[in-house]
C-alpha cells in the first residue's frame, strides 16, 4: 500500500486518500476512548504492547512494525499506537496503561516532545499535537502574541521560535 499511497500523493486525490485511510481496522480496548489500529488482540494471554504515534499505528502501511514483529516472534503483538499522539495520550488513560502494565514487554515509541502539556502550554488529551492554551508563564515570555490563532503545537512552536529564538530557548 505504501507505493500506492506515493503515487496517490502526486496526484493528490484526497477521495483515494480517504479510502485507504477507512481500510485500516480499529478497535477499542476496555473503557479506553481512543481507537487503535486493529485487529483487536485479546488480553487476557500472554502479548507484547507497542505503544507510540503514527510510526507505530503504521498509518498507510498493510503491516505495521508491531504486525512484523508479531510475525517474526510467532507471538502476540498489541498495537497501541495513535496518530498524533503524545506521551500524554498514554499516561492519561488508565485501560492502556494497565495493558501495557500486563503486557510481557512493552516496547515505547519514543515521540516528539512538542505534543506534551508543559508548563507553557496545554495539549488535547487524545490529539496531543492540537494546541490548547498557553500558560500565564508563556503569555508573559511572549506578550506580543495571540495564542488563539494557533490550532497546531509544531505550528505555534514555529511562530515562537520565528518570533524570537532568544526567548524560544527557555520554552
């Protein structure tokens, strides 16, 4: 599916792009709100988690990396990764983390730093790379900016850096 998607990127035929994104299985586990790329894996045995973003969900991909392992290992792999998610997605559910705590390994993706509430600012509990708010804190480093034009952590962290990457470093 990858060389499938390249050729649909050059063309940018988002109706293609949609349909392949709807063929990817989800699921949900326990009383958890988030979806996972599925098919779902029962937790009861013995398994290995795999948590993480888009790298680990393998967003576009017929055999994520958890699905390879799982092949390899002849065992069963739990695929936990969200797209767009941050450590807080995780430390924020209890479902996932008691899986992970059952789990016989569980492998962490390492993410971006970016897409975690701070001190400076608040992320989206599910969607970690979607700016909340800023904190008093940034709203005094930075108190020549709107915060409420930025949607997007990468973006609003661009902004601040474009602005002033003197006062950049301490966020």
């Amino acid at each position: 599916m990858c060389g499938e998607f390249e050729n649909l990127v050059g063309t940018m035929k988002h109706d293609r792009l949609v349909e392949l994104r709807s063929a990817i299985p989800s699921c949900r586990y326990g009383n958890s709100r988030l979806f996972f790329r599925g098919p779902k894996r029962n937790l009861s045995g013995r398994y290995n988690a795999f948590t993480g973003g888009k790298e680990t969900f393998g967003k576009y991909l017929d055999h994520p990396y958890p699905a390879l392992v799982e092949a390899a290992l002849g065992k069963t792999c739990v695929n936990f990764g969200v797209v767009n998610a941050g450590v807080d997605v995780f430390v924020n559910d209890p479902t996932i983390m008691a899986a992970c705590a059952t789990a016989d390994i569980t492998v962490i993706q390492m993410m971006g730093a970016h897409n975690l509430s701070n001190r400076f600012y608040k992320v989206h509990p599910r969607r970690n790379d979607r700016f909340l708010s800023g904190s008093p804190l940034m709203a005094a480093l930075y108190p020549d900016m709107d915060f409420s034009e930025y949607n997007f952590t990468r973006h609003l962290l661009g902004a601040l850096f474009e602005r002033s990457p003197e006062r950049f470093e301490i966020i």
